[in-house]
C-alpha cells in the first residue's frame, strides 16, 4: 500500500504528528505541503492541517482543492476544544475543500497555540474582562497548553493503522 503523509505546520505541532504517522505506518512516504506529490500515485493519503480562523490553513486547503478520486485520512490540529460544537463546525468548513475523494475518517485534536496570542488577549481583557472572544481565547491557551500529547498522538497513529489494515 503507498501511503503518502502531506501536513502542514507554523508552529510544529501537525508536524509532530505527521511524523509519529510516518514512523508508524511502514513504507509510508512524508512531504511538507509546499512539497506535496502528484496524488494519484498514491492509494491513501493522509492529511495533517493546522486550523486558521475556523478552517484548514491556506496551503492545506489549496491541496485539498486539487485532490480528486483520493482515498483520505484527514487530521488537524486547533486550539480549541476538538469535542466541541465549534469544532464541529470546523470540520464541516474543512471537509467541503475536498470533491469526488473517499474520505476515511477525519481527527482532530488541540495543538499548543502561540504565547503570543495569550499576551495579545491578555491585554484585550485588561481593557475589557467582559469580551468573550478574549476569555475564549485564553482559555483554549490554557487548556491547549501541551498538546498535542502522547494520547492525542496515539489515537490518530491507532486510528490511521486502523485504515490501512482496513485497505489492505
Ligand atoms: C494565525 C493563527 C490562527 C489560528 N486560528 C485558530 C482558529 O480559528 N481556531 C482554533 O481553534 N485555533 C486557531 N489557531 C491555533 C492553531 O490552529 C493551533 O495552535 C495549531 O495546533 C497550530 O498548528 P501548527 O503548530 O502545526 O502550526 C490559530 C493559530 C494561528 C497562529
């Protein structure tokens, strides 16, 4: 089975995990988006994205959109709560860049967010403790903070064997 793993990744979370995938999954080839392979030499390709403003990331989405007749493992990294009515919504807005692809199974998990962005909304709640976006947003810091961690690891690396024993 030729089994591709394409991610993208800023700040090297979608990374860890496509790698944990690669050693994982034997024969398995990895690309970085910007090197993503021609798809149809492939029999399974598994996608790592990292979420922006409610979404895959541009370089992810601009794959996706490119992809037909592909047989997909998607995973994707976020800050926010993956059990939760938002990411829900996300996986809606990240399944729809994919057409005419048979689409296995798709995982989510947190991804530590930047310090940065805590420091930013920080200082939005000094100004304002009542802007709920601010407190949303700290709190996805907070509870993000570690992640993705061995477990979350574990369960996509489990769930895309799963998929290739499955195919085989
Ligand atoms: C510019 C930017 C936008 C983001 N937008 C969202 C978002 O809309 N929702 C969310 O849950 N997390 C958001 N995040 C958090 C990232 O999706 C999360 O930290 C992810 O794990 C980063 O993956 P990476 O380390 O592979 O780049 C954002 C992060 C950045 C830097």
């Amino acid at each position: 089975m030729n089994t591709a793993i394409v991610y993208s990744s800023i700040t090297g979370n979608t990374k860890r995990i496509a790698e944990s995938l690669k050693l994982s999954l034997s024969g398995s080839v990895i690309f970085h988006v910007d090197d993503a392979p021609v798809p149809e030499n492939f029999d399974l390709i598994i996608l790592g994205y990292w979420v922006d403003r409610g979404t895959s990331d541009k370089k992810m989405t601009e794959y996706m959109k490119r992809l037909n007749q592909c047989t997909i493992f998607l995973f994707g990294t976020m800050g926010a709560d993956p059990e939760g009515e938002y990411a829900k919504g996300v996986k809606t807005a990240v399944e729809r860049n994919l057409s005419g692809c048979r689409l296995m199974s798709h995982i989510q998990c947190r991804g530590e967010m930047q310090r940065s962005t805590l420091d930013r909304f920080v200082k939005v709640l000094e100004k304002n403790p009542e802007d709920e976006l601010a407190v949303r947003k700290v709190n996805s810091y907070h509870a993000s903070y570690g992640h993705p961690d061995d477990e979350d690891i574990k369960t996509i690396v489990d769930s895309a064997k799963k998929i290739v024993y499955e195919l085989n």
